[in-house]
C-alpha cells in the first residue's frame, strides 16, 4: 500500500449527534489504521469551552484519539471557528499536536498549505472583525479565567447568534475570496491547498500567476463523514463523488 495522509475538518462533533461520534470513532479505528499522519482542520467539536470542561459524552472520541495516536499515527489538529480553545491539556491527553493557524506541511513531496479555511473568507467583514476580537491573546485570556458554567453559558449563546447571523448572509460571503486565496498561495511560495470551513467539499484547480493550482475543499461531518486522502498520486476526497 502507498504511504497516504488523512484530512478531515468540520466534524462538530456534540454528544446531541451521537451518530457522527460513533462514525468518527469507526474512522480512527479503521481508515486512519495504516495512514502516516491525520490533519484535523478545525471544528472537530460543536463547541469547546476550555480543556476543563468534562466535556459529557465525549469521552468515546477523546479514548479513540488517544488510542491512535498511541498505536503511532500522528495526528495534527489547526483550530476552527468552535474549538479555539482546544489547548495543552487536551493535547497532553490525547496525544495529539496542535498546529498553528497556517501551516505549510510536505505532503508526500508537494508543499501543501493548511488551515481551517475562515480566514480566507474576506468578504465577510463581520466575521473576520469578530475573530480579531474573539482570538486576540488578551481576549483568550480572559476567557480562560471565566468560571466554567459562565464559558458554558457563553459558547451556547455565540452558537445562537452564529445560527443567526449565517442565515442572514448570502452564500457567497460566507465562501472564500478567490483573489485572497492566490495572494496567500503566493506569499507561502505553495500551489496547493487544504483547507475546511465552508461545508462545501471540492477539489478546485486553477492558475496562479501561469502556475498550476490546486485547492481541496473539505466536506462536513452533519450528514456522512467526509475526509480526503493524499498520497503520491494526488488528492483523492472520499467517498468519491
């Protein structure tokens, strides 16, 4: 079998979805088994509230994880827009290492840029002023220091307002800036891309600067999984369309 890497993202795992955990964990178990390495691009959970929450339902997932990293697959997670503040604990005890925002990995030979995928939505000034504000250190700080049922209160109300908001915009606010997507391809010095976000699974291919591009988009987790395999033949999302 050829060496392969796993991508998947936005899986917003919730105790209240126990299908999807359940779907996850037979993921770990068996997909990600013989893979080199599992990139997990942000929103791996509903919410997280902080490595102090007891997180109620999840243990399931948080065993599997461990387990596979602890069988001696390496598996790297970027923060999404729900899960900002998965941190050192949860990393120590699932075995995982949390990556920065940005990352440029060597996938099988091909440097491939990741990250969760908000941040190349630049048409939605909203959203991008609430990040800056919401993921400032000072911010992160002060949150950390809230007692728990308050951070509890608060993840459940940002959930309301998100629902509210996304309802209210078009589609194509919420998608990313094809022009933001090439400067930050050319400033990375890379022609393909992984990214998640945006719920809307494909494999983009187009030019930058005459070069040619690749962009994966990864699907979401609400009706089946979806993840994306890359080996030396390219990039091959499952289940195949």
């Amino acid at each position: 079998m050829k060496p392969f890497t796993l991508f998947v993202s936005d899986l917003h795992l919730d105790a209240s979805r126990p299908a999807q955990m359940q779907e996850f964990v037979h993921f770990l178990k068996n997909e990600a088994h013989q893979a080199q390495a599992l990139y997990i691009l942000g929103d791996l959970f509903e919410f997280w509230i902080g490595d102090d929450d007891p997180a109620e339902g999840l243990d399931e997932v948080i065993d599997a994880l461990r387990e596979r990293t602890a069988r001696g697959t390496a598996v790297k997670f970027l923060h999404g827009n729900r899960d900002f503040l998965v941190g050192a604990d949860f990393a120590r005890r699932t075995g995982i290492e949390i990556l920065p925002a940005r990352q440029v990995v060597d996938l099988h030979g091909i440097p491939t840029l990741i990250e969760h995928g908000d941040l190349l939505c630049t048409d939605d000034v909203p959203y991008q002023r609430y990040r800056r504000r919401i993921r400032h250190p000072v911010t992160m700080a002060l949150l950390g220091s809230l007692p728990r049922s308050w951070r509890l209160r608060m993840g459940q109300r940002l959930r309301q307002i998100s629902a509210q908001a996304i309802a209210g915009k078009s589609p194509d606010i919420m998608d990313v800036n094809e022009e933001t997507v090439r400067q930050v391809m050319r400033s990375e010095g890379v022609y393909t891309m992984v990214h998640g976000h945006t719920h809307r699974p494909a494999v983009h291919r187009f030019k930058v600067d005459e070069m040619d591009a690749v962009r994966a988009v990864l699907g979401d987790w609400y009706g089946q999984g979806s993840w994306l395999v890359a080996d030396a033949d390219g990039l091959h999302p499952q289940p195949a369309a």
